[in-house]
C-alpha cells in the first residue's frame, strides 16, 4: 500500500471514529465499521471533493479508495466485536 493511500485511510477513519462515538455508544465497534465509515465518506465527500481528482492524478480511483477503506474499517469492528462482546 502506498503512504497516499494511508492518508486518505486516516482522514475519513477520524470522522468515521467521530461519528461512531456521537452516534453508537452502546455498540462503537458496529457503528465504526458500517454506518460510521459510509456516513464519513459522503462528509468527506461534501468537504473535500477535490482531493479526489489528487488521488486519481496519482492512480487511486474513488471507489477503490471507498472499498479499500471500507473493508479494512469492517474488518477491525468485526475483530473489536469479537473482542469486547463475546
């Protein structure tokens, strides 16, 4: 993976740890991996649009982006799930 794409990892994974801390208190590890991922896409997405001509001037398409970090973010709540919940 690439240090650009770790950026775009971190911007929308701090507005979707946001999200999932205002929205889903009793079950943070569930609202980061789904909800909170797809509702920080479409902020960052609202704020940041051009970003994304950045990253496909450098060969990251958005949809491989928002798959990318959406399987990674699903991948460590249903690990966070399984840790805290069972």
């Amino acid at each position: 993976m690439n240090r650009l794409f770790f950026k775009y990892y971190l911007d929308i994974t701090r507005i979707s740890i946001l999200i999932s801390i205002l929205i889903g208190l009793q079950k943070i590890a569930i609202c980061f991996g789904t909800f909170g991922t797809l509702i920080s896409f479409f902020i960052y997405r609202y704020f940041q649009n051009d970003q994304y001509y950045f990253y496909l001037n450098h060969g990251f398409t958005k949809s491989e982006l928002m798959i990318k970090v959406f399987l990674i973010n699903f991948t460590i709540s249903l690990i966070l799930y399984f840790i805290f919940y069972f």
